[in-house]
C-alpha cells in the first residue's frame, strides 16, 4: 500500500445511519466554583462537528469519494446546523425531520480534560411510514453506490427492518455493506459483508468478557462470525490495533498512532476509510492496513475529527520528507499543534544560501517556540525545491512550507510568531 494509489474521486459512498451534533467548549480552569466542588471553565473557544453517522459522512467526503447520506434530525436550529456542516463538507444530505429533537451532544473541555458531557436525545421508534421514507430517499440516489456503511448509534433509525432492507437490497449487487454496530444482539446485520467492533462490543455479543489478546480475538470472533453469517470482522483494539478476522485467517495490524489525544469518533473514520478502499477494489487486507492509518492520524486530533485525502497520503511519507507540506496540509497541522497549546514558529524569507548564519538564525527560532517551520519565499521553483530538501534535513527544523510570492495566510499567521530571515 503506498499513497500513489489513493485516488476514491470515483467512488460513491452511502452512509445511513444516526447523525449527531457535537457541540465543544474549550476553556481554561483557574479555580473551584464556590457553588459546588467543580472546575470553573472560562470558555476560550467552540466548535461545532457532525457526530455519529454525520462523522462518517464527513470522513468519507475528506478522502475524496462521493458521500449520500441518509438521517433522521429534528426540526430544530441543530438540524439546521448539521445540513450546513454537510453541505460545507460536499456531502449530499438526505434529512427526514420528525418530531424528536436532533440528537446532540456538548462537551466541556477545560485544559485538555472534560469536564462534563451534556446528552440531549429521546429514543426514535421506528414506524412504517418512517421506514417507507428512508426507502424512498435512498431510491431516490440516482447513481451507482460502491460501498454503503450503517452507522448504528443506538438512536432508534438502524432498527431490525432498516437493516434487514440494506442488506438484503445491496448483497445481490455484490456492493459491500460494512457495519458499525451497537448492541448485543446481531440479528439484524446477518449476512453483512463487514462489522467493525471494538473489543468490548464483541464481548457483549459474544456474551463473554473477551480479553484484547490475540487469542480470545480470534476465538470469540469466529464465533460471532459463525452465528450471524457475517463474512469478514474487523475487530479494533484501541494501542494493540486492529484484527482481520476472515473465514480462513486471522491478520493482526499494531496500531499506527504515534500519539493519542482522543479516541472519539475513531471508528467513524476507520469505517470511511474501510469503505473508500473497498469502493477502490483495493485489496481486502491493504484496505485495512489504510483503516488502520488513518485511525492512527484521527486519534492525534482533540474531538470529532475526519481525516482527509491529502494527509493520509502524506503519512506514507518518511525522513526528510515528511517535513514537507503542502499549504492546506500546514493548515491542519497548525489547528492542531494549537489545540495542543504548542507554540508555533515561523522564519519566512529568501534562502538563497544557507550559510552559518542562517543555522544560528534558526536556532535561535527553534528556542522561542515549540515548533519551528521555515517558509520558503524563493520565486524560482526549481531553488525553492533545493532549499526545501536541505532545511528539511535540519533536526531544528519541524517541516517546512514553500509559499514562493503567495504570503502566508491569515489563518496560519494569527496561530504562529512570525519572524523574518531577510
């Protein structure tokens, strides 16, 4: 598997399942409330994402492919700000309103910790003319699915008919169904191509506290597998990685995070990418090892988090030239070191020669930060290039961005220090 061969521009993905708002506040703690033994956050910042099935859409749409997208929302400001999220992310949304109000979350983030999460959601019962819509709306895409992922969240829309209907529908087609399930009960996935576990939803329906060793993962996999005709199990397993269980083997993939920030949302992106490969006709196991990267880059990322096309093909990059960004990739990269309180350094200019004095000069850069970038201003692409190569072989040095005579934009230069070589 290299990055050469990440190219889903083709590819349609239909996601069903139950969307949710994820609404956070980020603040600071410096005293106890007087009113109770809690923190006190003064909110710094918020920040609003598709959850649940709407995150898998959003992933879907970041690597490239196609992304349908099928929900219940309520009537309400919260629906309204889901559509626009979508709508922003090139997601073809398909919302049918009912009288519950839109699932929503919101999390208190005070120094990095949560503080407290907020729940607000009522249990949707699936009737018959809620079931005759979704079949209309998903009728209604008027283009060839690859791939469809059921996001079951538990909220009431993958109910045993919807699921049975999905299956049933796309499996004569030869189109993979791939599942993120809930519950212990399987029943209504029989016969999926892909369900996607973590260790402890495969304990629950498995009946067994399974251990996240190899051994049980196998064992209580196959088991599963057998029971519900379920032709492939992915089963993820958080720092150990994920397990590829099949009918005749059993592949176990370590993970590929370098660091763990938050794990939620995690298992939207490695359903996305799963299906984005599968779409592909990548090969089964290569579809995996890519789940598996982009877990990797998503759980490095604070709250619902997609991962797009640009950085997972960056991740296959190594040594020199992992220091190498492209603008929009350097505009991720800063969002996130902000998040974590890094401060970010960047020495812009003409470097022409690198002499002694340029290498002191970045030295002294490097100190008054946590990370150092140097901006390459050279108008000529082929010195610009060189340049590139020499300073991203500089261990002061923690990527470097060629912007040539286009100046950095406003939303890198306001989350950085700024210092000029020239």
């Amino acid at each position: 598997m290299n990055s050469l061969s990440l190219d889903f521009s083709a590819c349609r993905v239909l996601v069903i399942g139950d969307v949710i708002l994820d609404k956070y506040y980020y603040g600071k703690v410096n005293r106890i409330s007087p009113e109770a033994p809690v923190p006190v956050v003064k909110v710094t910042r918020e920040k609003m994402s598709p959850g649940g099935s709407g995150n898998v859409v959003n992933n879907v749409s970041s690597l490239g492919a196609g992304a349908f997208h099928v929900s219940f929302t309520g009537k309400d400001e919260n629906a309204r700000i889901l559509n626009q999220l979508l709508n922003k992310a090139n997601v073809q949304n398909n919302f049918i309103e009912i009288e519950n109000p839109t699932v929503t979350k919101i999390r208190v983030i005070g120094e990095h910790q949560q503080v407290v999460r907020l729940d607000f959601e009522e249990h949707f019962l699936m009737g018959d003319d809620a079931f005759k819509e979704i079949v209309q709306r998903i009728e209604n895409i008027n283009v060839k699915i690859d791939a469809v992922i059921i996001s079951d969240y538990g909220k009431g829309l993958c109910s045993h008919k919807v699921c049975r209907y999905i299956i049933d529908k796309y499996r004569p087609l030869d189109i993979p169904v791939i599942i993120d399930p809930k519950g212990h009960n399987w029943d209504k996935y029989k016969n999926a191509e892909f369900i996607t576990p973590n260790v402890r939803e495969l304990g629950e329906v498995a009946g067994k506290e399974v251990s996240n060793n190899d051994h049980d993962i196998e064992k209580y996999g196959l088991e599963v597998m057998n029971r519900y005709s379920i032709k492939n199990l992915l089963v993820t397993r958080s720092d150990k990685g994920m397990s590829l269980i099949t009918p005749d083997t059993a592949y176990h993939i370590p993970t590929d995070a370098s660091e763990v920030y938050d794990v939620s949302g995690a298992g939207d992106t490695v359903v996305a990418t799963l299906a984005a490969g599968l779409s592909a006709k990548l090969n089964m196991l290569d579809c995996v090892k890519l789940a598996n990267r982009a877990a990797g880059i998503v759980v490095n990322k604070f709250g619902t988090a997609s991962v797009d096309i640009e950085e997972l093909a960056h991740s296959f990059r190594d040594g020199h030239e992992a220091k190498q960004l492209h603008i929009n990739l350097l505009n991720r990269i800063a969002d996130q070191l902000s998040m974590k309180e890094k401060k970010i350094v960047i020495v812009s200019g003409e470097y022409h020669s690198i002499d002694l004095q340029t290498v002191k000069f970045l030295r002294e850069a490097k100190k008054k930060g946590d990370i150092l970038i140097a901006g390459i201003e050279n108008k000529d692409e082929k010195e610009a290039s060189e340049i590139s190569e020499i300073l991203s072989g500089f261990e002061v040095v923690d990527y470097v961005i060629i912007t040539g005579s286009y100046p950095l934009p406003d939303s890198i230069r306001k989350k950085a220090v700024l210092l000029n070589l020239n």
